[in-house]
C-alpha cells in the first residue's frame, strides 16, 4: 500500500552538483509526471510519461532530464544544479482508471 | 505560463460557513480536478468533472463547471477546521498525460 514513495525527502546540493530525485509507484499506473512547487507559484509541470520508455516536456523541463525504464520508477535528474531549481518537487502518477493523481510526499530540494 | 488561476488566493471564514473557490482557465479542456495540499505535504485528489459535466458532488463538496466561461468552482459546505489547507485547480486536454495546476487558494477555517 505504499502508492508513490519519493526519495530523498530533504536534499542540500551545491552550486554545480548533479543529483538524481527518486519516485517509484506501485500502483501499476502508466501516467507519471514530476511538478516543481515554489512559493506563490502553484505546481508547474517539469516532465510527464504516459508510458515506459515513453517521456515528453511540460512547462519548465530546462535543466531536467527523465527516463522511465520501467512502469514503476521515474526519475528526475538534474545536471548541473542552480539555485533557481531550490524548490519542493513532487512526483505524481495516475491511470485511465484512477479518477486523479496520486501525489508522494515531496522532495525538498536547496541549492547553495 | 499556467493554464488555471483560482480567486479568491486567501479566504478566510468561521467554522460552519460555506467557502467558495474559482478558477479560470485559458484553453478547453477535457477534465478538471480539484486537490487540496496541507501545509507541507502532498496534493490529495479531491475531485473531478469533465467537460461533459456541469456539476458533480462528493460529500460536502461540491464543483461546477461552465466551460463557455472557461471556469469552475469548488463550494465546501459547512466548513471544519480541518479543512484548512490550499486548494488547486488542475486541468487536462486529455487523460491525465499533462495535467497543469492553478495557483491555489488558501483557505483558513478558524474554529
């Protein structure tokens, strides 16, 4: 019964660093999409997947990548890490026969 | 930039009353869901109409939709203290393979 599990929960990277943020779901669903939540800004999607082996662009996917390998796991890596991706990030999945997303708990990501 | 905005952005109300919460949206849409996020966690689904729909309930939850305005509205009867928490918007073109979200609302319940 875990649904979407994120890992690390808390996360402190230096200017530069690269990192990848983990989101698993059990759930068997094909939809999964990562969001950046800041202040005042709501939720805006970075990348969504319909499917494994299958990924496309939302809103702010610069400095993003995504693969998803696999049903259950999808990825966030960031490659050179700025302070303007300080963020709470989420990892959301979903299915044709669920009736919304299943969030997990956020990853809370600063970046000095 | 973000497909939905909701108004009011901070509502603050007596335990009991009705809270009411709008969102607009720029371009149609397929479905429309409603999450709420206490502070510090994750979304939940609340609930979700389609474009077909006008109105749906769920417990005291209660959401229309008018998409000749391009808006919704999320009505919580007789509100609790626990139901203090933000409230967003989120809407789809299509299943759930890109589903953007407004800017929320923050509803306060004082008891």
């Amino acid at each position: 019964n875990a649904g979407v599990t994120q890992t690390p929960k808390f996360q402190v990277l230096k200017t530069g660093q690269s990192m990848t943020l983990q989101c698993a779901q059990d759930m068997n669903h094909e939809y999964m999409s990562w969001y950046r939540q800041d202040p005042g800004m709501g939720l805006r999607l970075i990348h969504y997947s319909v499917g494994a082996g299958i990924t496309d662009q939302g809103e702010v996917p610069n400095g993003y990548n995504v693969s998803r390998s696999t049903t259950e796991d999808f990825p966030l890596r960031l490659l050179s890490a700025a302070p303007s991706q300080t963020s709470v990030y989420f990892c959301a999945s979903s299915s044709d026969k669920s009736d919304g997303y299943t969030f997990g708990s956020g990853t809370r990501l600063t970046v000095v | 930039s973000q497909q939905g905005e909701e108004d009011p952005q901070a509502l603050s109300i007596q335990e009991g009353e009705n809270a009411t919460m709008n969102c607009s949206y720029k371009t149609s849409i397929n479905n429309l869901q409603w999450y709420r996020q206490n502070s510090g966690r994750g979304l939940v689904h609340l609930i979700l109409i389609r474009s077909n729909e006008r109105e749906k309930h769920s417990g005291r939850l209660r959401v229309t939709l008018d998409t000749s305005k391009k808006s919704s509205s999320l009505l919580i009867t007789a509100s609790r203290a626990a139901d203090t928490a933000s409230y967003f918007c989120a809407t789809d073109k299509g299943g759930y393979q890109k589903v953007t979200f407004g800017t929320g609302t923050k509803l306060q319940v004082i008891p």
